[in-house]
C-alpha cells in the first residue's frame, strides 16, 4: 500500500468511526396514546393545526390523517395519533388497536399519554401508563378536559398510579397547550447533524421502503454483494433498520433499508403500522425514496401511503416494481398498468421493472435513484426561469377568476431539496388549481426534475416590490 493510499483508507476511517446511529436532521416522533374518549384527536388536532405540512388534497392518494409534520416552539416533529388503548376489551379491533399503540411506543422518541382529568382512572388507564413506565420511554402525562381549578383536583388522583407529574390541558379551548409543548421542547431527542458534518450536503440518502416481502433487503444486498462497496453498517435510530455508506461512480452516498418489520407481529394486525412508522424515519432521513413492490401481489393501499407521505415530504421518488421474473408477458403489462394507476398522483416518479433475485436491472434502479436525487437539488437560474415563464403566460395566461384578471409578474426558485418556486402575483387565492397544475407541468416539461418532487408557491406582490 502507497502512503496516499494509506492516508485515503486512514481518513476514510475517520469518517467512518464518527457516523451517529441515524441522519442527523430527522424530525423525531411523537405519539399520543390513551384509552378511547379522553380527548386524543382533539389534542391531536390541536398541537397539528398550527403548521400542517400535508396543504394539498392530490387524487389517488390515501391520505392517514392520523399523521402530521408540525412544530412546538420552533422545533419540527411528526405528531403520531392512536387509537384507543383498551387492553381488557375482548374486540379483536380494540386488541389491533393495543398493538399499535404499543407499536408506536416502541418506535417513537416521545409518547404523549392522554386520560381524562375529570374522572378517576379507570383499569384501562392504569394498563397503559404500568406499560408506559416499564417501556422507560420519555413520556408526558396529559390530564385533558380541565376547565377549572376544581378539576385540577380530580386529576391529582393520577399521581397514586407512580407517575411523577401531570399537565392539566383543555385540548378543546386551547388551555394548557403552551406548557404542553413547552415539556415536549425538553423531551425531544437533540437535533444531530454530525452526519451533514462527516458527508457533507452533497451524500445522497436514499431511503428502501415499502411492503413486507417486496424485496427491501435482498435490494440492498444484491447491491453491495455485486459492488463490494460496503464501508460501514451502523444500527438506525429506528430499531432494525440499517444506515449503509457505499459509493457509486465514486460518490459516497447512504442507503436507509427499512426491512426490519418484525413479520411475526402481522398477526395482530400491527405490521402496516410499523411500516408506516419506519417509512417516516426513513423519509426523514433521505432524500430520496425507492418504494419497492412485489409485482405479483401487486400495489395495494399501504403503497400509496407511503408514496403520499414520501410526496408531502418533499422527496424525490423511485418506483421498484420487483419479481417481474414471475410474470409472464401480459401479467407483466397488468403490473405496470395497475400500478401506474394506483400511484398515479406521482406520474412523475421513474417507474424500474426489474428482478432483484435474477439481478436485472437492479442497477438500473440504483442509477435512477441516484438521477433523481440530481434532480432534485437541481436549481434554474432566475433569468432562464422567467423566459420561461413568458413564454408560458403569451401561450396560456391565468384565467380571470371572481371577475378579477390575475396576473403573474415573474417567477424564482427559492430553494432545492425539493425544487420550490415562488410566483409573484397580485392575486394569490385567485390563481385556480388546474392553472397550478398547469404551471407545475411546464415546469416538468421544460427543465425535467424527473424523479423529484417539486413545489410551487404563489404571494403578493410586496410594498418594496
């Protein structure tokens, strides 16, 4: 070995040693957990409705409304709701529904636990916080439906169950809220953005998501068996996934598989849950998304919910249509069609027949992942833009709207990671969705961005403008 070659391996192993278990930046998660009727949507809606990141309603897609990107006092989280916990109940519904609160207390990094101050707790109650101070996850107590000091009292109760401290809120009024999110600011994990640091803006992270048994892993496999690239395997933040540095035409990148489903759960009908969950700790870790699917089960609900939340994240999205190896011609057809259609409302993202277990085309999936996350750090220069746009209001202007003529005055793109542009107009609500659509597809069709979410933002024109 030659002394450079030496000092490369030396400071390619300090890189190496100084990876955190996860992506530094992700937003963490949040759930709210309790038995039913204490008020947890209510609270959910309440913490939610301050910055919703989901603005948009795009057909095709099945929206879980039970998941939202917002924010306590500056910090951005994912805020996780649950059904009610109701261990004792003999409903195979209510023990599905105990499942994935415990499913959620697993794999997320605060539990916001919810009863009802106004009653004494009930066996339900006492279930679910013994499970909460067994699982030593950080948890804060919430005693819901306090409108008055007398109220405070009957929530004083609650202490006898161990617990060290309890936050009299009314989620309906709004009361107690600023002290809820002041404890969730103390609980969150701290943000980590050593990974950022040790790879720099420039390492792609590319996230495998998807079903059980759409051929995550064998993915991941197949490419560092046929590469040997492998530098580094580093347990995730979320439990059995897996953070892979590897390199590609001689760029450092990272692979998120998520394959860890813990498939013997399935039988409480907690598996789509789990994968729900861990998609969003990949997601926000990545960049980019590969969403692989088994083409001879064919796409089914939970793959357009991850696509759905891989799009209102902002991400660039590669489809994998994997096991085209056990179709014949037409059924092969069938699969591309169906899946199309379902996954419609990202008819932007590449779409990879390939056969992970034959190796075809597998590097032809890696190569557009990596193409995608090209596209979405992709930035127009303004002058280049606005020709553009020209050219697009001379041959399609905004229709006039409520008997106002809208107007467009000039476009820029405002930040990459996803591509997001900002139009300057003098009516902002006027400017119809189908002329957003428009707008979104020219842009598509002028400077490409396959493969990768874009946004387009319309504002007045401001006093110095």
């Amino acid at each position: 070995m030659t002394e450079s070659e030496g000092k490369k391996k030396r400071s390619r192993r300090e890189r190496e040693d100084a990876l955190p278990a996860g992506a530094g930046g992700a937003r963490p998660l949040v759930a709210i957990v309790g038995r039913p009727n204490v008020g947890k949507s209510t609270l959910f809606n309440r913490l939610a409705g301050r910055r919703i990141a989901i603005v948009e309603d795009v057909a095709g897609v099945t929206r879980d409304r039970h998941y939202a990107d917002t924010s306590a006092l500056g910090r951005e989280y994912v805020l996780i709701d649950t059904g009610g916990f109701d261990p004792e109940s003999d409903d195979p519904m209510a023990e599905s529904i105990a499942s994935q609160v415990k499913l959620a207390v697993e794999e997320c990094d605060v539990v916001v636990c919810v009863v009802d101050g106004t009653t004494d707790p009930t066996p339900a109650d006492r279930e679910a916080i013994q499970l909460l101070r067994r699982s030593d996850k950080p948890t804060i107590f919430v005693a819901n439906k306090i409108d008055s000091q007398r109220q405070v009292a009957t929530a004083l109760t609650y202490y006898e169950l161990g617990i060290e401290s309890i936050l009299p809120v009314a989620a309906l009024h709004g009361n107690g809220i600023g002290d809820l999110e002041e404890a969730l600011l103390r609980a969150l994990p701290p943000p980590d953005h050593k990974l950022e640091a040790v790879l720099g803006e420039d390492a792609p992270r590319i996230a495998i998501v998807g079903r059980p048994n759409a051929g995550k892993s064998s993915l991941v496999n197949r490419i560092l068996g046929e590469n040997r690239l492998v530098v580094d395997d580093r347990p995730g933040t979320t439990v059995d996934s897996i953070d892979t540095l590897v390199e590609h035409e001689g760029q450092e990148l990272v692979l998120i598989d998520t394959a860890g489903m813990r498939r013997k759960r399935s039988v409480h009908g907690g598996i789509e849950g789990l994968g729900v969950l861990q998609a969003i700790r990949a997601m926000e870790r990545s960049h980019c998304v590969v969403l692989m699917i088994d083409a001879h089960t064919g796409p089914g609900e939970q793959d357009a919910k991850i696509a759905g939340l891989a799009h209102e994240r902002g991400r660039a999205i590669v489809i994998g249509l994997n096991k085209m190896d056990l179709l014949d011609e037409d059924e092969r057809k069938r699969a591309i069609e169906r899946t199309r259609e379902i996954l419609r409302f990202i008819s932007w993202a590449p779409l990879v027949t390939l056969s992970v277990k034959t190796g075809r085309a597998v590097q032809k999936l890696f190569g557009a992942a990596v193409a995608a996350v090209e596209e979405h750090r992709k930035r127009i220069p303004t002058a280049e833009l606005n020709r553009f746009f020209e050219e697009v209001l001379e041959s399609h202007p905004p229709p006039t709207h409520g008997g106002r003529a809208v107007r467009l005055y000039y476009v820029t793109q405002a930040q990459i990671r996803p591509p997001t542009f900002v139009a300057i107009t003098n009516f902002p609500d006027n400017v119809h969705w189908s002329y957003r659509r428009y707008v979104e597809n020219q842009i598509r069709q002028r400077f490409g961005f396959e493969g990768s979410s874009i946004r387009v933002h319309y504002r007045p024109k401001s006093r110095r403008e």
